[in-house]
C-alpha cells in the first residue's frame, strides 16, 4: 500500500499509521548516516594524527638510527650516544614480564571463571580485579617500590632488572586475568557438559577442550597487556631505572633503564641532536613492540588453526 505524504489521512487511520511509520523510518535513516559520517570521520582524523606523528618520527630518526647507535652506550655527545643499555633493559624487563604475567595472570582468570563459586570472597575478588585495572600506573611504582626494593631487596637485588619485571607483571595482572575470563566465557557451555558426559573431569574438560578454544582470545589480551608494559615510564622512574650495563654476572639482580626513559631524558634535553636521537630510539621501540606482537600473533593464529 502507497501513501502519499501530501495527503491528509484521519488520526488513527491506517494511512495515517503508515504515514507516521515512513516519518519514523526516514528520521531513524537521518540519524544513522550522521553518526555513520562522525563515525567515519573520528577513524580519519585519528588514522591522519598518527600517519603524521609517525612520519615526523621517521623524518627525524631515521638519519641518526645505524649500527653504532644500536650498539653504542647513552653519552653526553648526542653523536657517540647510543641505546644498546636501554635496548638490553627493556629485553630483560619484557622476558621477566611475560615469565612471570602470563601463567600467573591465565591462572587467576581460569579459576575464578571455571572452577571458583559464587560467593562473597569471589565477588570481593572481582570488584577488586576490576578496581586495579583502572588504577594509574605510577601507584603500582610505589608499590613496588616498597615490596620489591625494600622489603624483598635480598631476592630481587634492589633496583634491578627483576625488580622492574615484577613491577610491571603487578600492572598488566588485571587486564590478562579479565580477558582470560571473557575469552572463557565465550566458549559455548556444551563443550562443557559434553565432557562432563563422558566422564571427565573439570580439570581435564578445561585443560583439553575449553583453554585450547579460548586461547585465540586469552592471547589477544596478552598483546594488549604487554604492549601496555613496553611504554609505561612512572612505575619504573618510581623504583629507580636509571642505568643498566648489559651481561652483567648480577643477571636479573643488574640496575637497569629501559627504552622509554632513555627516550624521556633525550626528548629533556636542550640541543636538537638528542631530539634527533630520541626519534631514533622511539622507532627502535617500535620495532621491538612490533616484532613482540608478532610473536604473540603468530602463536594465536596457530591456536586458531588447531581448533579450526
């Protein structure tokens, strides 16, 4: 049935129901090009922020970035200045991280999704897993500072490699557990009671069915976490990453920097060369969160497959 919608229909009238009806629905259509062109309009503005920030970066670091600057230690002559200490520190730092996070951070999300009850112990855990996400960075610093460097300073040496890791593990702990329990979440509950069916139990349910199916997503929030981790500054500044000399007998017990202070203390300079240096070390970052997602990326595709 055709309404013409110069006409006049009766109130309550089936045309004039219809005519209201195509009201509704043009306005509805209105409203959803607009928020689809400011929509696309955000994804443009951002994607052109950061083809313009990393195109200054390239210009400027890119003629400073060689072999003698990745080998070379920091120096008070932007030219014989180079990040090989803060290159070796941010290694050590992200293997620590990523030993210590990662069975840690997976085991909480699967026992408190899989295996705890819905009790008052669990809901307080919750509430204050979620409350730790949001919490600024520069608090689980002083955190580590007093258990770390203080209180554990015989285990952990002090202000040290070790130090720094644990620091940075406490940090990214929340974002890995949370998504370890929506990626378990996900999985449909028939792969549980199926196994249960056959006799099985939680454990070997979990353990050979529902971790394998939800790995794709467990690893996903991994990358996030540890990408996290690579940039962070004030939890670091806080426990004292000032200096770190590479193959040190000490091992994790070695003072450290790692690639965003190095870069923060070139970038506070005055003279223009360490800007130039600093570009270089930031695109050397980069490199480093780009081949340390990679990794991650590649074994989540793998995870895919097999369950494919």
């Amino acid at each position: 049935m055709t309404v013409n919608p110069a006409q006049d229909y009766p109130k309550g009238s089936v045309g004039d129901r219809l005519h209201n009806f195509n009201q509704d629905l043009t306005g509805r259509y209105r409203k959803d090009a607009i928020f689809q062109a400011l929509a696309w309009s955000s994804v443009a503005i951002a994607l052109l922020v950061l083809t313009w920030l990393l195109a200054d970066i390239l210009i400027d670091g890119i003629p400073t970035l060689n072999w003698n600057f990745i080998v070379s230690f920091p120096s008070r002559r932007p030219e014989e200045a180079g990040i090989i200490a803060a290159l070796s520190g941010t290694i050590w730092v992200m293997v620590v991280v990523a030993v210590v996070s990662f069975p840690v951070g997976v085991g909480a999300g699967i026992f408190l999704e899989e295996f705890s009850g819905d009790n008052w112990f669990t809901r307080f855990i919750e509430i204050n897993i979620s409350n730790l996400a949001g919490v600024p960075s520069i608090i689980y610093g002083l955190l580590g500072l007093a258990a770390f460097v203080y209180l554990l300073q015989p285990i952990t040496g002090g202000r040290s490699v070790l130090t720094g890791g644990l620091t940075l593990a406490l940090l990214i702990l929340p974002i890995i557990i949370v998504a370890t329990r929506e990626a378990l979440r996900a999985i449909p509950n028939s792969i549980r009671l199926a196994g249960f069916a056959l006799g099985a139990t939680r454990w070997q349910v979990v353990w050979s069915h529902v971790l394998p199916a939800a790995m794709p997503g467990v690893l996903t929030g991994v990358i996030l976490a540890l990408s996290r981790a690579i940039g962070e500054t004030a939890p670091l500044i806080a426990i004292g990453a000032l200096t770190f000399i590479p193959f040190t007998p000490e091992g994790l017990q070695s003072p450290f920097t790692v690639l965003p202070i190095q870069i923060y203390n070139w970038v506070s300079r005055p003279q223009d060369e360490f800007h130039s240096i600093a570009a270089s070390g930031i695109i050397v970052l980069l490199v480093v969160l780009l081949g340390m997602n990679g990794i991650a990326i590649y074994l989540r595709n793998r995870f895919q497959k097999t369950n494919l």
